[in-house]
C-alpha cells in the first residue's frame, strides 16, 4: 500500500499516532459484508464506513463473519480469536466473537500497510487479561500534578478535578488500544486521594461515561480504589477487613458499580505501600485484605487486582540487613494459596522499580498457587521520562523470554493473570510528548497479544502505520530506536546497580548519591575499593536464595552472573575482571562514552529523515534529541567522574574526565 507523502494530518486533536486515515486509502470504495450484532459491531460497522467502505449483502471484496458460518475457519477458539485471510483479491476474517472481529479488522490494516499479499494466519491472545493502567489523578496532586510520572501533558480524561467535557481524545484512544489487542484500562491512579475516592460513590457518572467509549471498542473499565475508604469517606470508623460492617460496605459499592456499568472489570489496589492504607493497620494481612474485595465483587465476576509492591520505604539507610529487594517475596509468597481465584496479584518485573535493568521479580515464579499478572512500565519513568528516545521492546521481550526454572515455561507462559502497564499518553499534541515513545505504547499491546513477536518487527508495524510505507523513513527509525534501550543503559546506572537518579528533580537526570543515604532502601554502596550490592545467600542479604535454580546458583556467584547484573547482586573491587574480558572499572569509562557517541548518530539519522515525517514531529524530535544528547553528557561525566574520584583509577584509552 502507498501512503501519501508527508503531511501534519488535519486533526483537531494533534497527530493521530498511528492509524492515520491514510491506512485505509487502499479499501475506499471497496465492499464488504460484516455479519454479527452488537455495540463492537456497530463499531466495526463505522470503522469500515469510515474507511470508505460500502456494505453489501453476497461477494464482498471483505467479509467479517462469525467461525460458524465461514468454511474451513478453525475450531475450537476463544471469543477473541480471528482468522484471517487474503487470496485472489477476496479477503475473509472470520471471528469467535466481537472482538475477535474487531481485532481481525486491524490485523487487516496493519497487513496493508506493511504491502499486503497473499496470507493465511490464525491468531488468538495468549493472555485474556491485557491491561493498561492510568497513574491519572482527577485533582490535580500538589506533587504529582494530573498524572502521576505522566510525560505528555495532562490526562485526557480529567482537567483539574473533573472528568473533561470533550471526550473524543477518549474515543480515538480507545480505538488505538483496540487496534493493539488492549482489552481492559483501569482509569485512575493507585495512589487514590479523596477526590479519587469519589469516583466509586458520588462521581460514579464519571466512570460510567468513561466506560461506555471503552466499551465499544471492546475494553473493560477498573478502577483503583482506597482500601480505607469506608473509614475515610465518613462512613465508618473504620476499614478492617474482618469487620462485616466493612465488608458489607464494599459489596454495597460493588452492587453500585455493576449496576451501572454491567461489564465493569473490577478494583486495582495499591495497599500497605508507600504511605496507602491497606490491612496491617487492623493487623490483617494482605490476603485477608484482597479476598474481602474479591469477595464484594465475585457476584458480578469482578477482578481484584492487587499489587505486590510493598516494601518498607522508611528504612534506616545504615542498616544492612533490610534488602528492599527481598520485601515483596517476604511479604506474599508465605501466603501463596491463600488468594481467592477472582485476585489476581500485579508484580512489577524486577523486585526494585520499573530501572532499566533488573533480574526478574521471583516472586512471579515463587507464587504457583496464585494469579499473578506482570506489570511493566509504558510511561518512561526511569527510562528517559520521554524526553530520551527508549524503545522498550527488547527489554520487555527479553523479560517475557526469561525462563525462570530454566528449560521450563517462559515468563509470558507462567503468568496465568496476564499483563499489565503503565500507559504513556496525555493531551499533548503527540499524545506521548515524545512521538517516538507511541512505539511504546503500540509494541506494549502487541506483546501483551503475542509475547513472542519480534521487537524489531513491531517496530516496522508501528512505523508503516504511522509513517506510511518510505523505506528511508523505516531503516532511519528502526537504526534510531532498535538498540536505544541499550544506549540509555550506557550512560546511565552501570551493570544492574540501579537508580543514581535524582530525587529532587522527579528522577530525571543523575545524582549517583541521590538516594544513597535515603529511607528508600535504593543503595549503591561505592566506596573506594569497589561497587554494587551484596545480595549473596553467603554473605549478604540473601535474595538470591528466592530464585529458583538454576538462577539461584547462577546470581550467588560472581563467576557465573551476567554482567549486565553483577552490580544488582555483587559488591565487587573495581578492578574485578567481567565476562566481557572488560574491568568493571574500564567499562563504565567504555559504556558511557560510547553511550554519548550512539546519541549523537541517532541525531544525525533523524536529521536525514527531514522532509520525510511531518514537519512538526520531525521538529518536536530534534528538541528531544537535544535534550537527548545534553543528559546523556550529564550522565556520562557524573558518573565517570564519581566513579575516577572515587577509585582513584584512570581511564585506560586516557578521555577527559573531570
Ligand atoms: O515507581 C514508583 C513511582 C511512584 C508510583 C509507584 C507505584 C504510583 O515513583 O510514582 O506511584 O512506583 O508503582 O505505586
């Protein structure tokens, strides 16, 4: 398919991310015959009307159809599947449910634009449960602001403590989510503050309008809920959840939400973690806590999903048998088999916070008798903050490929609650402040569909249906983002250390001793001999021992961990020699330059693909990069700085550090 050339398409909105109009060029004027009822296929109707395309009963160019009436469609599948095939000219998508068809219709799309031909392909998620969640505050948060750890201006939901007037941003990115596989979006911040408690009771109009767009694009609507809200909206004195006085308050909300909203998902719950209320107030436990809501809900076959970061975030940094790394797994896997089957328990991939690098969360293995959904993290956090160009894809493909016993299941395989993450947009004219961060976003639902899709794949996807079909345009971003997570780990923390972020402002930017000395249970521990944080079965804090094998083994000795993880598990003298034949000391020097150097060649890259993007994204990316590239340098002489002051070791090739 050919997309016209550049242009900024005349949306009132900003950039339409991708699926421009011109995706569907091709179709105008076209037939198709769409068989099935209901609001995803009045949807599906639109889309193809929108498309140009003209309704037919018999021999349609296109026909979407149910499983049952299409001839040797497969057997057998869920209502999300899809069968899809293009030959001589006629094209089938057959479907197990709405939307199965829906997900067919731009598995279409995507396949035209990436040049069409002949195909014959089933497809069915591997997951039932692809999520996406909102930090969106409805009040503005004194620290905060609308969105938490948001990075394209505000919410496109809420404005300064009320749900917007106009919506239609809503509605387009409901559509975008459907068009990558996203079935469930929950709307609200973990962090739930009093006007967010209201959405639940008095402001439940709010989520009931909300809900309605997802719904026709086939999603489900959460919400994140307080669990003292029964003490602190004035209702009762107070939130345990043994109290039947509570309990029964939370299954008179829950009637509340379903009457109104039938299809609703259920309640996301950040308890007991940095500074949220949650059991341990009444001498509860987490379990005693998330099957008291499961229970409210299950009438309606509602979902808790509760979230396992809990750690203790006023530590005392001197001591040194507190390792945060462990809490989580402390914490639940002594509950194991205790959780009702409607809970479902969210664990970020790596035991710390969403860094660029960390070993897997054991406690997504060590769990086998509970749901456990994996959440990562969309919204670039510790990643840039969509100021850098990261593509997150190989991280998270990497991370769902992780075979925690070894041989056995893939990570993607063992997490029967599916996945979950931390969207990225806001009302920004690009949706994501950084236009290359919607790649994020879109390889996020492609491999919550499909954990085993290729990274660089998606990213030719992604490009297509956003940039049309310049092949100078597909191999200057594909050479820009493929290895960008890498170069961000360059000149940034070394070897799996971890943070060196600065705290005072929003964890842009580095301060190596930044949370050194801090409550936060985030250390480095350099000193001058070396670096890194024992977490050693033999002596130190023991962690490794949560793995399975043959991890364990593997972590517990220096001779055997990965490099890119030495520092997460090991306290090392600076000269101690890595896999790579490199010095610890000689590889932060070598990381860190070279980290630089990659920036500046995915400037010049960009700057080649003038003319060839839009003008105002290709300016919008230009700034990025400067900003890119102006961090990056600050990152490189902060650290190399420290760490030649600190071991008094210079930089063998001889480079200026300060
Ligand atoms: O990564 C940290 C963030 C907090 C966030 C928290 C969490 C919503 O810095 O802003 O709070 O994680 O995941 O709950």
């Amino acid at each position: 398919m050919t997309i016209p050339a550049p242009h900024s398409e005349a949306v009132a909105d900003g950039h339409p991310m991708w699926l421009p109009e011109a995706v569907t060029g091709e179709l105008r004027d076209r037939t198709v015959t769409v068989l099935g009822e209901g609001a995803v296929l009045d949807t599906l109707r639109a889309e193809v009307a929108r498309a140009g395309m003209s309704e037919v009963r018999a021999d349609a160019d296109l026909l979407i159809a149910p499983f049952d009436v299409v001839e040797d469609a497969p057997e057998g599948l869920g209502p999300e599947a899809f069968f899809h095939r293009v030959r001589e000219g006629r094209t089938v998508i057959a479907y197990g449910g709405p939307n199965g068809a829906l997900y067919g219709w731009f598995h279409h799309l995507r396949h035209l634009a990436r040049g069409g031909g002949e195909l014959a392909s089933t497809q069915e998620p591997l997951h039932e449960l692809r999520m996406l969640d909102h930090w969106d505050n409805v009040a503005v948060h004194p620290h905060m602001g609308q969105v938490e750890r948001g990075y394209a201006g505000g919410s496109i939901f809420y404005d300064d403590g009320r749900l917007r007037e106009d919506l239609s941003r809503v509605g387009a990115y409901a559509r975008l989510l459907a068009s990558i596989g996203i079935n469930r979006v929950t709307i609200n911040n973990v962090n739930v503050g009093p006007r967010e408690a209201r959405l639940l009771t008095d402001d439940l109009g709010t989520v009931e309008r909300l809900a309605a767009i997802f719904r026709s694009w086939g999603i489900r609507t959460h919400l994140s809920i307080n669990f003292a809200s029964p003490l602190t909206l004035g209702e009762l004195d107070t939130s345990d959840p043994l109290e039947p006085a509570v309990q029964r308050w939370w299954r008179d909300a829950a009637a509340r939400v379903f009457t109104r909203i039938p299809d609703f998902g259920g309640f996301l719950v950040k308890a007991d973690s940095e500074g949220q209320p949650g059991p341990y107030a009444y001498g509860r436990d987490h379990a005693d806590g998330a099957n008291m809501l499961a229970r409210a809900v299950a009438p309606f076959e509602g979902l808790v999903h509760w979230r396992a970061f809990v750690y203790n975030h006023r530590q005392d940094w001197r001591d040194r048998t507190t390792d945060r790394a462990r809490a989580a797994y402390d914490t639940f896997v002594p509950l194991d088999g205790r959780f009702d089957d409607n809970v479902i328990l969210q664990v970020k991939y790596g035991p710390l916070d969403f860094q660029v690098r960390e070993p897997i969360s054991p406690v997504i293995p060590g769990m086998t008798r509970t749901r456990v959904a994996l959440e990562l993290q969309v919204t670039q956090e510790y990643t840039g903050q969509q100021q850098h160009a990261v593509y997150l894809g190989p991280q998270w493909s990497e991370i769902l490929a992780f075979r925690p016993t070894g041989d056995d299941a893939t990570l993607a395989e063992a997490v029967q609650g599916g996945i979950a993450a931390v969207s990225n947009v806001g009302s920004d004219d690009f949706w994501t402040g950084h236009p290359l961060a919607q790649a994020n976003l879109y390889a996020y639902g492609r491999l919550a569909w499909d954990p085993t899709l290729d990274p660089g794949t998606i990213l030719d996807e992604w490009i297509a249906l956003t940039f049309g079909a310049d092949d100078q345009v597909r191999r200057g971003i594909r050479s820009i983002l493929d290895d960008s997570w890498r170069t961000y780990e360059m000149y940034t923390a070394p070897l799996g250390v971890c943070f060196m972020v600065s705290p005072l402002n929003r964890h842009y930017g580095p301060d190596v001793d930044g949370y050194e000395y801090s409550a936060w249970g985030t250390y480095h521990f350099a000193d001058r001999d070396g670096v890194g944080v024992d977490r050693t079965v033999k002596t130190g804090t023991g962690f490794t021992g949560q793995y399975s094998e043959p991890w364990a083994s593997r972590y517990e000795s220096v001779d055997t961990v990965p490099d890119e993880l030495i520092l997460f598990f090991h306290h090392v003298p600076y000269t101690h020699r890595l896999h790579s034949g490199s010095t610890v000391i000689q590889h932060i020097y070598d990381t860190h330059f070279a980290g630089v150097e990659r920036v500046d060649e995915m400037a010049v890259t960009w700057d080649e693909l003038e003319g060839r993007v839009p003008s105002d994204l290709h300016r919008r990316v230009g700034e990025r990069l400067a900003e890119q590239r102006r961090s990056a340098i600050e990152w490189r002489d902060q650290i190399n700085t420290y760490f030649w002051r600190k071991s008094g070791i210079a930089d063998e090739a001889g480079r200026t550090i300060y």
